[in-house]
C-alpha cells in the first residue's frame, strides 16, 4: 500500500503528483530531492530510503523520477515492479516517457494513475484492461535532441530510433509491430585489455500495433542452447532464459519458437543472461598507459579499440577517467582535435575527464593523452592513482550474444503468402553499455 506517488524532473520540478491516503505531510517531495541529490546525506544515490519514518523508493528514467512513498513496512521488490510497470503503462498511452511528453498528457496520465490505484492499492496493471478505463485521447510528441552538459554534443534517447513509429500510443493502430533484441553488456577488463568478467543481460521486447490479436511466430537460433552442459562450440550458448507466461515452453523446447497472442502494450517475451562466455568478443577494448614524467607530474594514455565490424558505428560514446584527488591541473588532447565527432572536458569538482564521442566507428580507434599536474610528490604506482575507466555507448543493430530472429509471423500467413497486404514488421538489435570498465592498475 502506497501514500504518495510522484514524478519529478531531474531539477526536481512537480511534474505529476497524487496523494491516496493523506497520512504524510504535502511537502515530501522536496524532502525526497534534498535527499536523493544531496552527495552530503547518507540517502545520496540511494533507490530506497528511509527519512522522517517514510520510506522511499524511486527509479530514474530518461531523466525522471518515478517515486512511491509509504510508511507500511511494504515489499521493495513488489514497488519496484509496480514503478516499472507504471514507467510502462505511461509510455503505452503517451507515446514516450519524456518530460514534454507527460506534461503534454498530464490529464491522461492522472486518469491512469486514478484506474491503477484505489486509496494506494493497486488495482490492475495489465495495459489491455485499463485501454478500457481510459478515455482521455492522447497529444503526440516528437523527441527534441538534448546536450549533454558541457559537452558541446546533442544525443537523442534511444539513438536507434529513426522514426517516431515506436513513439506512437496503443490507441494508435497501424496495422505494424516492432521486435527489439536488446542487450546490456557489463564487463570488466585489467589493463593490457584482457577481459576478467563479462556478462550480457538480454531481453526481446515486442509492441504490437497489429489491428486485432492475431497468432504471432517468432522462431530464434535453431542452435540456441540453454546452460552449459547443453552447448556446444558453435552454439549460441545462454546460461538462463526467463520466459513470459504467455509463452508456450513445450513449443519452445522443440522448435525454438515463441507463439503468443499480442497484447496492447509493450511486452517482454522473454530474458536471458550469458555470464564469461569468453567466446563473446566485447565491443570495446580498453589499453591504458601511465608515466610518471616527475615528482608533481602524471602523463596518461588512453587507447579504446572498437571490435565490432566497421559498417556499424557506436553511438552516444562517454568514456569516464578519474584522475588524483590532489589534481591541480590537468591538460588534455585527442587524436584530432579538430574532429567534430567528439570533445571532452576536465571537470575539476569530481576530478575526473569526460571524453564524448558522438560517432565510433567499428575496427577504429581513437586515443585521449592526459597531462596531469598533482599538489603533492607521488609516492606510490602512479597507475593507482588513475581509472578505472569506464564507457557509456549504444550500438545499433549489432549483437553481443549472436541471438537471431530466424522469422516472425504474423496469422496464417507463410513465406510465400503474397496475396493479401502484409503488416509491417520492424525487428531491431541493440546494444547497450552497463558497468563498462578498465582497470589502470594490475
């Protein structure tokens, strides 16, 4: 049971906000953004928290704070499903989780939070029932792309998309679905570039804006193997798979295919991990060199490999490099400092340099030299006092752990069915940087 649910931007303005039970003070939500942007409160950073006897619990998404407060001792797994799922269903009535976008919708969206909880309890949150409640029609926003900070480079969330299809409410039918492979790779490298842990975690997501609910078929690898014991060389290997209940498992186990009927909404048919599979070549190799050129004075080399194939390219690059504490300047310069693509900046307050590209290349490779003056004589391994680096990036249509649609149906139609208009089908692979990491030091 929840008291209070809210969504703030990230300059902690109101946004959306409902109070169900009235048995906490009107003003939580700037007691909730002292706490969580505070670096000098103990909540900083913190998903839940306990202040004054609430308990909070938020998720950040595309630059938001979806909050749920209560003062029961409640399930943190159980909220956390319920703020992705309403992360979920504001998407499918909105179009797109956005700023603009709820503002735009705020009508829509306070009708939804009114069907999905009754005096803080969840009543449904199953998107097909509450098509049925809501009748508030929604305004359509187009992505605006946003600068990141300092860094003089525009990126738009998610890259991949390229048209605003996938943007559209469920009240929207076109007669078109969309399959999405989406992988995050979190992996850990020492400092020649040799990789010490890597793990995929991997889902197929599917929105369907198909007139009626007819039988869809989507058929993976033939050689998808499901543990270790089950793989072979050549196969594709995962370690688990989690499927949605509307999957039917026997068939899956003797095919490889998933039928279901599609429901309105975004749904997730199915997720999977692959942990040190060291098979799996990491899109992204990461060299560092350090040199102690004097007493107050640290040179550093940072060399990143893409090792991916060179007809896709990266998109979004932050490459993130902590310098010492006692830094008092720090020099920088890239492999063309002309080049418009990319730019970065010393941020003196975290003592760290932030290196964004907007576009890497496969089988490139780009290069930022560090020269760092320190306060005090360096009298340990100067390599310790550098990294570890870590990268954010997303690559479209490209895919870490080989997974493949070998094809998607749609009804009775068959490959060689030309009689009758075909629905659109979009089918997307991308990958996703989660902890990306080199170490500086042995």
């Amino acid at each position: 049971m929840i008291t209070h649910f809210f969504i703030l931007s990230s300059r902690g303005d109101k946004i959306i906000a409902r109070n169900y039970r009235y048995d906490i003070f009107d003003e939580v939500e700037d007691l909730f953004f002292r706490n969580v942007r505070n670096e000098s409160t103990s909540n900083f950073g913190k998903p839940i928290f306990n202040q004054q006897g609430i308990n909070f619990f938020h998720v950040r998404k595309s630059g938001l704070y979806i909050v749920c407060t209560s003062r029961e001792n409640v399930s943190p797994i159980t909220i956390f499903e319920l703020l992705e799922r309403a992360c979920i269903l504001i998407r499918d009535f909105t179009g797109q989780l956005s700023e603009d976008s709820i503002r735009k919708n705020f009508v829509l969206v306070y009708e939804l939070l009114d069907e999905l909880f009754d005096w803080g309890k969840v009543q449904t949150t199953q998107t097909n029932i509450l098509t049925y409640c809501v009748y508030n029609e929604p305004i359509e926003t187009v992505d605006v792309p946003t600068t990141n900070g300092l860094l003089n480079i525009a990126f738009t969330d998610p890259k991949t998309v390229k048209s605003t299809a996938t943007c559209l409410p469920i009240t929207k039918k076109n007669d078109q679905i969309f399959v999405d492979v989406l992988e995050r790779v979190n992996c850990e490298m020492n400092s020649n570039g040799e990789l010490l842990r890597s793990e995929i975690i991997g889902s197929l997501v599917v929105k369907s804006y198909l007139m009626g609910t007819p039988l869809i078929r989507i058929a993976l690898n033939q050689d998808l193997a499901i543990g270790v014991e089950n793989s072979t060389y050549s196969a594709i290997r995962v370690d688990a798979i989690n499927f949605n209940e509307i999957i039917n498992r026997d068939e899956f186990e003797h095919g490889r295919q998933l039928s279901f009927y599609p429901q309105d909404g975004e749904l997730t048919l199915l997720s999977y991990r692959v942990t040190n599979n060291f098979n799996v070549v990491m899109p992204f190799r990461i060299t560092p060199s350090v040199t102690k050129t004097g007493d107050y004075k640290i040179e550093a080399a940072i060399r990143v490999r893409s090792d991916f194939p060179n007809s896709t390219s990266a998109t979004g690059v932050f490459i993130r490099i902590p310098v010492p504490k006692n830094t008092v300047s720090c020099g920088i310069s890239v492999g063309n400092d002309k080049d418009s693509q990319q730019t970065y900046e010393y941020k003196e307050k975290d003592k760290v340099v932030v290196w964004g590209l907007k576009k890497f290349q496969g089988a490139t490779e780009q290069l930022i030299r560090l020269k760092i003056n320190i306060s005090e004589p360096c009298k340990i391994d100067e390599r310790k006092l550098i990294g570890p680096v870590t990268m954010k990036f997303e690559i479209p249509m490209h895919n870490m752990s080989g997974l493949q649609l070998r094809y998607l149906k749609i009804g009775s139609d068959s490959l060689n069915d030309d009689k009758k208009p075909k629905q659109k089908r979009w089918v997307r692979y991308v990958t996703q940087a989660g902890s990306y990491s080199g170490r500086v030091a042995m």
